[in-house]
C-alpha cells in the first residue's frame, strides 16, 4: 500500500484545504494521475499518484485544512505482472 | 528561455479557458512557457474558496444583463473580468522557479508592480492581501491553478475598466474599492499602451526572451 501526502508546496506554506477530490475509494488510478485538489489562499494545487493501482482509502475530506505531509489517500499499488513473468 | 506570447484579443471567458489547458499540456511535454494576453467580455469567476454572498446581483440581475457567473479551479474568491481590463495567464512550469507557489505569486504581484513603475504609478502590496494596490484600492487580482507543477490563471490589471462593473461583487471577498491604471492617471489609457510593458515586466522577471 502507498500513502499519497500532501507535499511541500513553498517556503512558508504548512498548510491546504481539501477543495475536491478527482476520484473515489475503490477507482483505479494510473501513476502521475492527479487524485485530489488542494487550495491555498489564491493557488490551487492538484496532488498526484506516483504509483498505479486502486485507491484502497481516503483520510481527509473535502474542506479540511491538512498539512504538509499529511496522509490523504492510500493506493493498493498495482503488481506489475511482466516484470514477475520475466 | 523563450517565452511565447499569444494575444487573444477580446475572448470568450471558457474560450481562453480551453486555450490554456491546451497550452499547459505543451508546457508539460517540455514546449516553451507561454503567457496569453487576452480581455473577456464581462463575467464573474468563482474560485475554489469563494462565497455566494460575495456576489452582491442576484442570479435573476445577472441573467437580465447577460453575466455569467463561471465556477473555475482557481485559488481566491470572486474576481469579475470585463473589457478595459488585461488579463494575463502565464503557462509556465514551476520547477523552473523552485516549485514554490508563494514565490511564484509573488513574482506576479512584482511584474504588476513594476509595469504600474514605468506609468509612474507606486503600487504596493499588502501583506496577506494577494494583489497589487494603489493606496488601498486594489488594482489588479492574482489568482492560479497548478497542475504537475504547471500554473494557468493568472492576474488581471484594470487598464481603462469601467469601474462602476464591481458594484456586482465584494471582489476576492475583502470589501474594497477597485482602481484603474485610467483613474489613477485622470487620463484614459489603452490597453495596447500597457501590453508591451506588461510583456517585458513578465519576461524580466521570469528570465526569459520573448520568443515566435
């Protein structure tokens, strides 16, 4: 399982809000999909997935201000199958 | 670093729209930055954090003057856009500028700053308060969207705006008055006249050449 984290955004900045996420618990997701759209103050910020896979959970809801480094979403990461067939 | 400059003209608000998503996407795929010039026809622009109740016509007013009211995935309240105001959304990817979203709005109030310099206009900002200000009117609005690094959006000066446009809105929700680059002067000014330092403050302050 991957934890997908809010990450640095700038110097100064420790913290986001929850503004919408771009998919649901049990949706599959390719790597560098963006997962969840974070706000602050006058920026918006899309987080993506660096792994593919399902998203097994979602820790933060829509509205909450999180922080840098904070858990939002785990993915059940993908096998890739090839590689063990190889 | 070449710098594409690409003037819209008066565009269709969800026109420019379509045009940066296809810009940011070249962008990604190691294509030059670009910066597009544009004016809308009047419209309100709804942020991610926006209020309702900072829109102060009702659905039914809007309607009658034919204004829309647009929901965009932008940072900031409510900002309206209408002629005599440019606009300008650089597409740039950010991890040439340290991936840091507070430095990156903050070089867009400084290009703001210094092209309002060259019209010998002392703008400012105000701390907390993202924009650039002439005293404590608010003269142009600062507001991005960032994907893999990538900003749309951008900021929007009122060159010759009809001001009487922001008795629809509490812009970005600060209860404040707006200016304009023609009020602060007592002189009307076009918006050509502000295009070409606008593109040079830009490309000053983020390095780069205006490039074809």
């Amino acid at each position: 399982m991957v934890e997908i984290k809010l990450p640095e955004l700038g110097e100064d900045i420790e913290k986001a809000t929850v503004a919408c996420f771009h998919y649901n618990i049990g949706d599959h997701v390719n790597a560098d999909d963006d997962i969840v759209e974070v706000v602050t103050d006058k920026a918006t910020f899309n987080v993506p997935t660096n792994v593919s896979g399902d998203i097994s959970n979602i820790l933060v809801a829509v509205g909450q201000e999180i922080e840098v480094g904070q858990v939002i979403a785990c993915i059940d990461e993908e096998k890739n199958y090839e590689s063990e067939i190889q | 670093m070449n710098c594409k400059v690409i003037d819209l003209g008066i565009i269709d608000y969800k026109e420019a729209y379509a045009l940066q998503q296809k810009y940011a996407k070249e962008v990604l795929d190691g294509s030059d930055q670009v910066l597009i010039l544009c004016e809308h026809p009047t419209v309100l622009t709804m942020g991610r954090l926006a209020k309702e109740s900072n829109v102060l016509y009702s659905k039914d007013k809007l309607k009658e003057i034919g204004v829309d009211v647009l929901g965009i995935d932008r940072g900031g309240d409510v900002t309206l856009h209408a002629k005599g105001q440019l606009v300008a959304y650089p597409i740039l990817n950010l991890a040439n500028y340290g991936k840091d979203l507070r430095k990156y709005l903050f070089k867009l109030e400084q290009v703001v700053i210094d092209l309002l310099s060259d019209f010998d206009i002392v703008a400012n900002r105000l701390s907390g308060k993202t924009g650039a200000w002439v005293g404590d009117k608010k003269i142009a609005s600062i507001g991005i969207g960032v994907r893999k690094w990538v900003s749309i959006h951008g900021l929007a000066l009122n060159v010759n705006t009809d001001l009487n446009h922001f008795a629809m809105i509490n812009p970005c929700g600060l209860n404040v008055s707006m200016t304009s680059v023609s009020q602060v002067l007592g002189r009307d000014i076009e918006i050509n006249e502000v295009k070409q330092v606008l593109i040079d403050c830009f490309c000053s302050q983020f390095g780069m050449k205006k490039g074809q």
